[in-house]
C-alpha cells in the first residue's frame, strides 16, 4: 500500500507543520506485516510492464520534482517544492538526495555502509546497512512529506507492487490520452483503504516509464479527525519525473560518502537533531 503504516505518523505530523522543516520529523522504526496484494485484473497487467522494467533493472537514474499544493475551493494557496536525485544499482547500492528551501539531506549506501549527510556539516552512519527495499518503506528520517512512492518507482531489483498496488480498494486503467496533449500515456488511478488517491501517468510505449504521479491526502486527513479542514481544503502531492532511465551506467563513487572537511560525525540521526532543536 503506498501509505506504508510507518509512514502515516511522520506524515501526519509533516502536514500539520507545513511551514516547518520535516528534517526534524522521525518515521517510526518498526516494519508492518506485509499488506495482502490486489487481485490481478486486466488494468494492473497494463502496469506490470513498468514494474517489471523496476524490478529487473541492474541500475537506475532519476530527477523528480515535486510540488506539495494546499488547496481551497479550487485556488492554490501554498505550493512547496523540492526536487529528488536517485541512483541506483542493485542489489543495495543506491544514494537518495532531498534538495528543498529548508534542508539538504543524503542517504549513501554501498551494501556495507549506510550513511546519512545530513548537511555539509553533519552526517551519521547506520549501525547496519539499509536494504534498498527497505529503504523504500523505512527510511531513518523523513525525506519530503511521502517519500515511499518516489523510492518505488525510481529504485532498481525493489517490487514496485508492494507500494503501489497491495492492500488496494481500486486500481484502474483511467485513460489513454496524451500526456499534456503530446506524450502518448496510460492514466491509472488508485484508492488505497484509507482513501488516499493516487493517479500516475506512464509512457504508452514497449518500454514504458513513468510521467508524472499525483496523491491526494485530503480524504485520509479529514477521516483521521486530528485536523479541523475548512470546506474545500484539499492537500496534494505531484511528482514529475523529468529524468528516468534504466540500466544507466553509475560511477560507484555515487554511493559512498567523502567527508567534507570540517563536517562532525554524530552518533546517531536522533542525536543530531536533539542538538539542533
């Protein structure tokens, strides 16, 4: 489900405080049970292409850009942007890069090492290597306000599926129109248990890549009762994919952090921020 259970609290707390850093936001440590998978319909088969390009890839390279859009009737009231720069090569070598106004974090992982810069004047090594798919569900901070369907969808040798269309109400096949009226595409759209919505747009081509990925959390936020919205609020994610490629050759230098000269090494990611609050 692409609202992993241990990202709901991080997530939560990071639309209550939107004007805040969500550097300082911790996702929970413990990993759910698996989440039962979607019966496969003739519309997610539309998807398996994309997903097995994912999943049989040796490497990845990505830029995503995303835009978190507060709405009333209709009018953008508050846009927050930052932009992602993934690579990857499986299995377990990848780095994720989180550039926005208020931070600038890193995840360098090797296979051996895993290592958190989480400025140019600060970084923390994991006491075991992150997974790459478990990086994908439990990140050691919070990187953007959802992160997980970023992760999916741009990692190579992970299972796109288990984000995307596990644990669903709905999958469907929306559309074939071109994307922006030129870039011919497939429109899915997805409602999870909780009823975030999600719509992605993939390339209608034999090697399919995705457009663009929009989540709407309005309905999960109004039935969570923790937030008194106004009539005609909505909260929305969109993620454009300006660069996607597989099997894009990466220097090994990409997944190994060089120490700034000057930079302190914490003990952990906690203590990090325990010393900047």
């Amino acid at each position: 489900m692409l609202l992993a259970a241990r990202y709901r609290v991080h997530t939560f707390v990071s639309l209550v405080v939107l004007t805040m850093p969500l550097a300082g936001v911790r996702a929970q440590e413990t990993q759910p049970d698996a989440p039962e998978s979607a019966e496969s319909t003739p519309d997610l088969k539309a998807l398996q292409p994309l997903f097995d390009r994912l999943t049989q890839a040796k490497s990845t390279r990505a830029t995503v850009e995303l835009s978190a859009d507060t709405i009333i009737d209709g009018a953008v009231i508050n846009t927050q942007t930052s932009v992602y720069q993934i690579a990857s090569q499986a299995p377990d070598h990848y780095t994720i890069y989180l550039k926005d106004p208020n931070q600038r974090v890193r995840i360098f992982s090797d296979g051996k090492t895993t290592t958190v810069a989480l400025s140019e004047q600060a970084f923390t090594q994991l006491d075991q290597p992150l997974a790459m798919q478990q990086a994908v569900f439990e990140l050691p901070l919070a990187m953007g306000p959802y992160p997980e369907p970023v992760l999916a969808l741009t990692l190579s040798g992970i299972d796109p599926a288990l984000s995307l269309t596990a644990g669903m109400k709905s999958v469907r096949l929306v559309d074939r129109n071109p994307f922006r009226g030129e870039t011919p595409a497939i429109h899915f759209q997805g409602i999870q248990e909780d009823n975030v919505q999600w719509d992605l747009w993939i390339t209608q081509d034999k090697a399919p890549r995705p457009l663009r990925l929009r989540v709407d959390l309005t309905e999960m936020l109004r039935a969570s009762g923790g937030l008194e919205l106004p009539a005609g609020y909505r909260y929305a994610l969109r993620f454009d994919f300006t660069t996607w490629r597989i099997d894009h050759p990466n220097a090994e230098s990409l997944f190994r952090y060089k120490k700034i000269t000057g930079a302190k090494e914490y003990e952990s990611v906690q203590a990090y921020f325990d010393q900047t609050k």
